[in-house]
C-alpha cells in the first residue's frame, strides 16, 4: 500500500471509530434522558392518581377509608397499622387539614389540572409532585411524596 493509501484509510478508519463514537453518545445521553423522561412521567402519574383517589374517597359516598390511606402514606394499609386512638387523632389531623384550605370533610366536586414533578427520587425518598386542582371551585396544590402525607403547596 502507498503512504496515500494508507492515509486515505486512516481517515476513513477515523471517520468509521468517529461516526460509531457518536451513535455510542447519542444512544447513552439519549437513553437516559428517556430513562428521566419516563421516570418523570411515572412520578407524575402516580401522584396524580394518588390525588385523585384521595379527592374521590372524600367526595360524597366515596370511600373515606381510602381517602385517608392516600393522605397519610399513599398505601393502602395506612390505616391497619393504627389503634383506633391514633386513627381518631390522625381524622382530626385531616379535617384540620382541610380546613386551612376551607374545605370540609367532603367534598362536591373536583378537578386535577395537572402534575409536576417539582424534586426527583432522592435515596430513600419519593420524587416530589405538585397536583394542581380544583375543589368545590377552589384552585389548590398538593404535595405528593411516596410514603409521606400530603401537604398543601402555598
């Protein structure tokens, strides 16, 4: 092979390792920001349902027990691990709950706006997700984080 040879497929063998360099970056930088995308997405639908299951148990004929299961912790189970005692003091918590935001102990209609995912998984704790809604024609934003009670966002 001539040295112009050998330079011509150098550069090509170059633009070969370049070109697959590249697909090499673009799938990782892409795969995790898909990764984030998707777990971004996950943390929202979650707290959104999570709202929403909340609202819906404490509409009218709904489902107290599972209102208050997804305001204490988001499991199902919040409620067994409790004396009744406790369970007493926690529905007061509640109530005085929703009185900060002068809603009552049920409630007639809502609306989820939407979600945002306001600080991601940390460790051991839950991403943070904003739910904006409407109840009973009042616009409020709750704070939800796996495993931790709900919380009003000022």
């Amino acid at each position: 092979m001539t040295a112009g040879g050998r330079r011509a497929y150098s550069r090509a063998m170059n633009k070969k390792w370049l070109i697959w360099l590249s697909v090499i970056l673009v799938v990782v930088v892409g795969g995790r920001a898909l990764v984030q995308y998707m777990s971004r997405s996950a943390s929202e639908n979650a707290a959104n349902h999570r709202v929403k299951a909340f609202l819906g148990g404490m509409k009218n004929g709904g489902d107290f027990q599972e209102a208050f299961n997804m305001w204490e912790t988001g499991a199902v189970g919040a409620i067994q691990r409790m004396t009744q005692d406790q369970y007493n003091a926690e529905v007061a918590r509640l109530n005085d709950w929703l009185a900060e935001r002068e809603l009552g102990q049920r409630i007639g209609r809502y609306e989820i706006l939407g979600a945002t995912m306001v600080a991601p998984p940390e460790g051991a704790t839950g991403a943070a997700v904003s739910v904006s809604c409407t109840v009973d024609g009042k616009r409020v934003t709750i704070l939800a984080v796996k495993d931790r009670r709900l919380e009003w966002i000022d």
